[in-house]
C-alpha cells in the first residue's frame, strides 16, 4: 500500500523574528536541505514572491536583488511544536531557475517544510 501523505503542516500566522536571532539560528542549525531548482519564463517582481509566501504564513526577514538573482530570506515556525523553519531562495534571473537551503532542528520536519516551501515557491513563479 501507498505510504499515507505527510500532516499538513499548520504554521503560526503570529511568528515574528528580529534580524539577529535569524542570524544566529542559521549559523547554529546544523540540519539543512536544498531542493530541485523551480524553472520559470518569467521571473515575478521579488515582491511578489514575498505576498505569495506570506499568505501561506511563510515570513520574510529580507530580500533584495544582487548580482541578476533576487535573494530572499525566509521563516516560519509550527504551530503545534514550536520549531522553526528558516530558508534562503535564490531566484537567478539569468538562468530562469529557483534554489531553496531550508533549515530546521527537527529532519523529518525539515523536509516537510523543504518540500512545502518549494511548492509555494513554484506557485508564486508560474
């Protein structure tokens, strides 16, 4: 039989973060992932990115365009067990492909999140 399809992740609407600790629990997580590059025709205003990802709850910290890609910093935290999901997604404008690295304590939730971050992402570029 079909292994069931993992719980929806149900995060917390309410999540802030300041710069700092965003920093600092990058440099301490050790459990990291990257996903499969999105492709897109046509890139969307990196604001755009930002307003997709937040109506599903996925916040901001920081983005900007650098070098021909637009860079975004990325958290979400869980609702039920508190863990937090940190992200950078690179959109390269050039070669029309979006890269995550997700980070998270927990790796099984990790993935989860990986995967629904690259979701939201494909969405937010089609």
């Amino acid at each position: 039989p079909a292994a069931p399809a993992p719980a929806a992740l149900q995060l917390d609407g309410a999540v802030t973060m300041d710069s700092a600790s965003f920093q600092a629990q990058w440099g301490a997580l050790r459990e990291a992932t990257t996903w499969a590059p999105v492709p897109f025709t046509n890139p969307p205003a990196a604001q755009a990115v930002v307003d997709a990802l937040a109506a599903s709850l996925v916040r901001c910290m920081a983005f900007g365009t650098v070098g021909g890609s637009h860079k975004f910093y990325f958290y979400a935290k869980e609702n039920a067990t508190g863990r937090v999901f940190l992200a950078e997604v690179v959109m390269d404008l050039g070669q029309g492909r979006a890269t995550g690295t997700v980070k998270c304590a927990d790796r099984n939730a990790l993935m989860l999140f990986a995967e629904h971050l690259r979701g939201l992402v494909a969405a937010a570029v089609a």
